[in-house]
C-alpha cells in the first residue's frame, strides 16, 4: 500500500488497470492543480476532465505544497502505469523562501546522488541565510529542479507518453506584507527564475511541451488571483483549463 503526501492511499494496481483501459492525461503539481482554497470540482484539472472527449481520461494527483521532487517520488510508485500525457504543474513551492529541514534533506540527498562526497564542500562554502520565521533559500534549490524536470523526460520517453510542462503561476507583489520589500523582490525574482528554467527546458527538448500560464495569466490582472496573492480565484482555473484543452485539441485528434 502506497500513500501519496497528503496521506491519500494509491492504490496502483487498480490505477493500473483503470489507465489502461481509456487514454489517460496524468496530472501532478501543487495546490493550485489541486484547486485550493475553491469548491471541490474547481481546480483546472477537474475542468479539464469535464470537458474531455469520449475515450479520455483525467487523473489528478496535485498535493498542495509539493515540490517536484514529491511528484518525482510519486512518479517512481506510478512508473508502471501508461499515461498518453504526463503534466507538471510545479515552481511556486521549489522556488518558495520557506526552506524546511525535510526539504534540506532532500536537497542532500539529490547532491550525494549527483555529486558524490563533493556535495560536502559545497555545503560548507553556502551557508544558509536565515532571518525570523523564513529560511531566505528556495525549498527546492533550481539546479535540481532542472535534474529532475531531466529525469521526467526520460522517464516519459521511455513509456512513450507525452510530457507538458506549465509554468508556474504569477503571484501578488505584496503576497506577504509582513516580508521587507527587497526580501517579497528577491522572492518574485526567483520564481520567474524557475519559470524561465521551465521555458528554457521545453525550449531545448523538442519532445518537451509548454503551457507558458504565468505569461498568459499575468495578462489578465490581479483579477486571477485570490486574495492570498498566491492562489487562483476560478477565474484563473479556468482560464488555465481553457490553454490545457485548446493544447490538447491541436495535439490529439482522437
């Protein structure tokens, strides 16, 4: 038996099963894939399912607060089921300045596997930088946020599935208020650095595909956003609903 982050059981075998029998679009991201902070059925993924043709299928597998290496851990339990589509719908929690001590972990354990005893050096010549209540470090450091969006792609090639990456969603200036300015500039700075990572990514692979939604939505004002300044109202879930489908209708004729 298998639970995902936010304790959900996941049942594989019958996830198996189930994926195989129509063509599957497999969803992981973070809460605003999960569509938090709106009614049950608002988030984009549901959305998106609703309006699937005959066939299809949409599994959602989004726990707010993931990182992408809490997707690539539930991918590695999901390996052995056969998406058409794989879709990942991180940024806003790698890049996040709230650096815990779980994810400091996890940020070792993926430079020991990369670099060997040479990840030591690194940590001692990079101190972290601390102030109150906020570890000033994104949670997921972006040299291996860009490993694992590499090993996503092989992962989805070797199944022959199609793999979708969406760009982190915009947030408000003043998100946190209670933050100094240059601190909330430094945060906005950074995750535009993990969109443009993402761009960057599918941009090299032509295998690799991109919903760029923090351009489109930043388009449309502050109107997308709740009132938190991080997570969408269901204007902003729809219109990423809207980009996904008007992607999948020009992709897959059947």
């Amino acid at each position: 038996m298998y639970k995902d982050f936010a304790g959900k059981v996941l049942n594989i075998e019958a996830m198996r099963k189930y994926m195989t029998e129509k063509k599957t679009i497999l969803v992981l991201g973070d809460s605003i894939a999960a569509g938090f902070g709106l009614p049950a059925g608002s988030g984009w993924p549901t959305l998106v399912n609703g309006a699937l043709p005959h066939g299809w299928q949409l599994l959602n597998h989004s726990t707010p607060g993931e990182t992408l290496w809490g997707g690539w851990q539930k991918w590695k339990r999901m390996r052995n089921c056969q998406p058409r589509i794989v879709c990942l719908a991180y940024g806003l929690n790698d890049g996040y300045f709230h650096r815990s001590a779980a994810d400091d972990w996890t940020a070792i354990l993926l430079d020991l596997r990369r670099f060997g005893p040479l990840a030591w050096a690194w940590y001692h010549l990079h101190p972290r930088r601390v102030i109150p209540d906020v570890v000033i470090e994104p949670r997921l450091p972006l040299r291996h946020f860009r490993y694992l969006l590499g090993r996503f792609r092989r992962a989805a090639r070797r199944m022959n599935a199609r793999l979708l990456l969406l760009t982190p969603t915009p947030i408000d200036d003043n998100f946190h208020p209670e933050w100094p300015v240059e601190l909330r500039r430094r945060q906005l700075q950074t995750h535009e650095r993990y969109a443009e990572a993402i761009r960057r990514f599918a941009a090299a692979k032509p295998d690799v595909h991109l919903l760029d939604v923090r351009s489109i939505l930043a388009a449309q004002g502050p109107s997308i956003l709740a009132g938190d300044g991080i997570h969408l109202t269901l204007d902003g879930e729809k219109a990423i609903a809207a980009k996904v489908l008007a992607w999948l209708s020009t992709r897959e004729s059947s």
